[in-house]
C-alpha cells in the first residue's frame, strides 16, 4: 500500500538559508512518524509544505495518495493541522470557531453546528463553549486547536510541536488525545523537540538537522545507537575519584568517562533505577562520599552529540523552523553549489 | 476525554462548492467571524467613529471661521457644508487601517495558516475581511451623519441623491480596504499594519479639495489635488449631497466627478483585489 504521506528530495531556500535541503521520507498508512530536531531544524518547513502552505524549491510529495503541488485543495480535505502557534480566533468562542472551521471544511452549517458540539465535548470544553478563547487557559487553546484540526475527521493529520509550551499535566492530556486518534487509524505526523514524546507517541522517529533526516528509525533503535542510560556521579573528594572510577566500573557496560576538575564520572549502564540503588550502596560501602548522584536517559541533545557532533543549540535559536540564522561555522554539513535547483 | 468509537475515521466528505458560489460561501464565513469579532472588541468600532466625529467639530468651531470659501461669506455654518464630504471621505478611507492591522494580526498569530490548510477559496479571507470592513464603513457613516445634522448640515438635494453619494463613499471605502489587505499582508507586525496604514493617508486626504478649496493651493500642487482619487469622490458627494457653493472648479475630473469617482475605485478594487490575492497565495507566513 503507497504510504500516507510521503516526499522526496524537499529543497526549500530563504534567501542564503536552506531550510530544506533534500527532505525525504515517507509515513505508511495508520502510522505516526515523529520529526525530531531542535528549533530551526526544518521541522516546520516540512510541516508546511506538506499541508500546502509553502511551496518547495525541488522535490515532490504526496499526501493520501494526492499531489501535493499538484492538487493543493483536494489534500486540503484531507488532512487537519494543528500548530506551534495555537491557530483559533481569540474573540470567537470555542464553539463559534469550531463552527467557522466546519463551514469552510464545506460541512452545511447544521453538520458544522452538530461536529463542534460532539468536539468540545471530546475536548472538555463543554462549560467553555460560549467563553470567547481568550479567556481560555494554554491547555484549552491547545486542545481547542487540535479539536479544529479533527473537524472533519481527517485521515492524515500534521500536528507541529502539539506540546511545546505546556505543563505535564496538559501534555499529558494531550498525548492520550492523540493516542486515540491513532487507534482509529490516522496517519499523523508529528514535530517534537522532546525525545519523550516521539518515543511514546511515534512509532518511527526522523531525526531532522539542518534541513536534512539524519536518522530514521524507532526510539529503541536510536536509544541503541546513542548507547542509553547513564548514571553521573559527582564524588565530594578529588582523592576518592579514582577509588569510585573503580567501583562503578562493576556496572559499567562501556569505558567511564571522568570530567577531573568537577569531579564528575559518567558510565553507560542497563537496568534502571534498580542499578542506581546497587551504585549507591556500593559507594555507600566504600565510605565515597559523593555531591550528587543521577540516572540519565538520553536527551535530544545526546541524540545529536551523538549524531552530529554538536549540541541541539535550541537556546540560541528561535524562530519554528522558518529558516536557520547563520550556522555557528562548527558543524560539517557542505552545500555542494547549485544542486538540485 | 469520552469514548473513541463516534469519532472514528471515514465521515461523510463535505459537498465541494465550485466557482463564485464557493467564493461567496467561504467570504460570508470569514466575514460573519470578523463582525462577531468587532461586537467582542467595540473599542475598534468606537475609537474608529471618534477620530471623525472629532474632526466635524474641530474644523467646524475651531477653524470654520477662518477657512474662505470663494463666493460664501465666512462663517462656520457656511464651512460646515462644505467640510462635510470632505470628512465622509476621508472617514471612508480610514478602512485601510482597520484591514491592514486586521489581516497582519491574522497572519501573526496564525489564522491565516488555519485558513490557507483549510478546502476553501483563496480570496475569500481577504473579501470576507473587505466585506465586514464595508459594513463598519456604513454603520459608521450613518453616525458621523446623524452627528453632522445636529451640527448644521443639511442635504439639499433630496434622498435618492443623498443615497447616491454614501453609494460612491461606501465604494470608495471598500477600495480602500484593499489597500489595506495589501498592506497588511505585506508588513511584519499589526503594530507596523497600524501606521503604515494611515501614515500616507494624511497627504492624501490634505492634499485635495476636502479641507480647504484646490484654488487656495500653488499651483503645482493644484493639478495632483484635482486628480487625486479622493478629490472625485468629495466633489462628487458635494455635487450629491447640494453641498457645492459656488460654480464647481472648471477641471475636467471635477466637472466629471461622479464618473471619476466610480472610475477610481473600481480601479483601485481591480489592482490591489488582484495584487493582494496574489500575496496571500504566496504568503510564507
């Protein structure tokens, strides 16, 4: 069966900026693929292009089956986006917005009327219906953002980074939210800066820098290829690191690494909180005295130090994925000139 | 979150309307979602009546009676009559800026992304916004009149003819709107939308026979004041409204000035209708 969404060889140029540069991937029907990468990664620029809102250099794609660059409107119908930005009209109430949404999806008013009823109900927005949004909480816009993007109970859905910005509560709401969507078979492709949440949701992960997927795989396989957790030690005295190097080495399953003047040991480990537990015993045993101790599980950030060599640099970007302001110079991706243009 | 099985996948596709019927369906949405904003924001809608109502009775005591109108005795109710078309238009024109801080602010926080993923028709955002535009441009006139009766003014030449010159001021007034549209598609910010709204909008009302009479200008200065667009549709309204005194400048656009009055604003309709489309198909956002 062809794949839900699929796109070969996206470019994408904002004056000198190549924010896509040779976007390739496919989503099967059914499936959720989580686009992983820091901020101006081209996450957002896939995002657009494959729900029509921009138009790429080169390269093509499909969604449903339909050309994208071909056939704009009929994709249209057949896909729902939902946002960075929570996209409804502040001064219209939620059901009033949901309402508008239907009528343009081309549902006769009474369908509209009856779909955003059904809609705030799914989303317990009931009692909020006829508050205008402003008056809504962070979580509410976001989940009344999505609930516009499920009006027509579209196939294919595009949800661009559906939690940034949320506590866990409401990101968690939200992820059960999309978890049901998905059991009923829609395809969704999803943007995330956190590696928590294409590993829960997604059961394909791209990896995605500098306007490139660098990785695909599922969240095992890429936790496989970052090698995993880690305990960090932080021993309180300089002469007693050499002696906890060689206790923790027990458990190491590779080489510990060891920052001299933090005091700080770092070794990959398998087992969880359960080795965590026999690591501080057998410090405990030793009389090492130790600042802090931790179980780390890999970060977005180990996954591109591990990937690329270089950090996420999500701090110093901004901007969702419109275009990368100049690069640090550090990192070695090279543009051949004039490809594919 | 209630139960799953109701929302599955696969409900029945929505009807595809085709040509103007889609064009007119999907503008009647975003125009009925724009008028429900301004009963929820009447700020806009009052601010926006202030300014003029303002203007009718500053220029009307403060400087009515110093501003010579040839063949009248000076005085402010003399002023008044001739000021008042002057003021409709440039009321009118004032559309601009509430087009153009409306779509920037649609573009920055995202609606017009919501709108360009959704199966309608292109221009219909930017008509729906035209089109609710148009109805404050009325809602607001009928005011600024009622204000100008109680004032002085008076319509001397009957109801039709009246109703003929609010005609050519709502037109314009759309026209304007387009403008706006374009202006708003193009800057980074409403806050920008705002004054690159109504910046150039001094000059071109000023420069024109709705303040003072073109005859009292130098000469240069005369030729772009009997052409400008805004000029037509005030000596049109005088000539509508019975508001002209004395014999109506022997130029040609002021002589014809009903017909440049349709001319022009149809011609600003067609170009930034069709300029402004353009942008919003292409806008990256």
């Amino acid at each position: 069966m062809a794949p839900a969404i699929q796109a070969e060889n996206l470019v994408k140029t904002f004056g000198d900026v190549r924010a896509l540069d040779g976007v390739s991937l496919d989503v099967p029907e059914g499936t959720v693929l989580g686009l992983l990468g820091p901020n101006g990664a081209g996450k957002t620029t896939t995002v657009r292009v494959l729900t029509t809102l921009l138009q790429p250099d080169s390269g093509r794609a499909t969604v449903a089956g339909v050309d994208v660059l071909k056939h704009p409107n009929r994709v249209r119908s057949l896909i729902g986006l939902s946002g960075q930005y929570a996209a409804v009209d502040e001064y219209l109430t939620g059901f009033e917005n949901l309402q508008m949404v239907g009528e343009l999806y081309q549902m006769p008013v009474r369908a509209a009327k009856a779909r955003a009823l059904e809609l705030l109900e799914w989303f317990n927005l009931t009692e909020a219906k006829d508050r205008i949004a402003k008056t809504y909480s962070g979580g509410m816009r976001r989940r009344l953002d999505l609930a516009a993007a499920l009006v027509v109970r579209p196939p294919v859905m595009f949800l661009d980074e559906p939690t940034t910005g949320l506590d866990p509560r409401n990101r968690l709401a939200l992820w059960e939210v999309i978890e049901t969507l998905v059991e009923q078979g829609t395809t969704l492709l999803l943007t995330t800066q956190y590696l928590e949440e294409a590993d829960r949701l997604a059961h394909d992960i791209a990896v995605v820098d500098h306007g490139r997927v660098i990785a695909r795989g599922t969240a095992d396989q890429l936790k496989a290829q970052i090698g995993g957790e880690r305990i960090e030690v932080v021993v309180h005295r300089a002469d007693l690191v050499a002696e906890a190097v060689a206790a923790l080495s027990g458990y190491a399953l590779g080489e510990p690494a060891l920052e001299k003047n933090t005091r700080r040991i770092t070794v990959p480990v398998s087992g969880g909180a359960r080795v965590l537990a026999d690591v501080i015993r057998e410090l405990d045993a030793r009389s090492i005295e130790i600042d802090d101790i931790g179980l780390r599980r890999p970060t977005l950030d180990d996954v591109f130090l591990s990937l690329t060599g270089h950090h996420t640099e999500a701090d110093q970007e901004e901007g969702g994925g419109k275009g990368r302001s100049g690069d640090s110079g550090t990192d070695e991706r090279a543009v051949p000139a004039g490809k594919e243009r | 979150m209630t139960s799953a099985t109701e929302h599955a996948i696969g409900g029945a596709v929505p009807k595809q309307r085709r040509g103007v019927a889609a064009v007119l369906h999907d503008s009647w949405v975003v125009a009925k979602r724009n008028l429900r904003r301004m009963t929820r924001i009447p700020e806009i809608v009052v601010f926006g009546l202030m300014q003029p109502v303002m203007f009718v009775l500053l220029f009307s005591y403060v400087m009515g009676g110093a501003i010579q109108i040839p063949g009248t005795e000076s005085s402010s109710s003399t002023y008044i009559q001739f000021l008042m078309a002057g003021i409709f238009a440039q009321t009118v024109t004032f559309a601009v800026a509430g087009a153009s801080a409306g779509i920037a602010e649609d573009m920055s926080k995202g609606l017009v992304d919501r709108f360009r993923s959704l199966p309608m028709t292109r221009s219909s955002v930017l008509v729906g916004r035209t089109l609710a535009d148009l109805c404050q441009t009325a809602f607001t006139l009928v005011v600024l009149a009622v204000v100008a009766l109680l004032v002085g003014w008076r319509i001397h030449h009957g109801f039709w003819s009246a109703l003929g010159a609010f005609g050519l001021l709502l037109l314009l007034g759309y026209a304007f709107s387009w403008i706006g549209a374009l202006i708003g598609l193009s800057v980074r910010s409403p806050e920008a939308a705002t004054s690159a709204g109504l910046i150039w909008l001094f000059p071109l009302t000023f420069i024109s026979n709705a303040f003072v009479p073109v005859s009292s200008m130098p000469g240069w200065l005369q030729g772009i004041a009997y052409w400008n667009p805004f000029s037509a549709t005030v000596q049109a309204c005088r000539n509508l409204f019975g508001n002209q005194v004395g014999p109506v400048d022997d130029v040609w656009p002021m002589q014809h000035a009903e017909l440049m009055s349709v001319l022009w604003s149809l011609a600003i309709i067609a170009v930034f209708s069709w300029l402004s489309v353009r942008k919003y198909r292409s806008a990256a956002g």
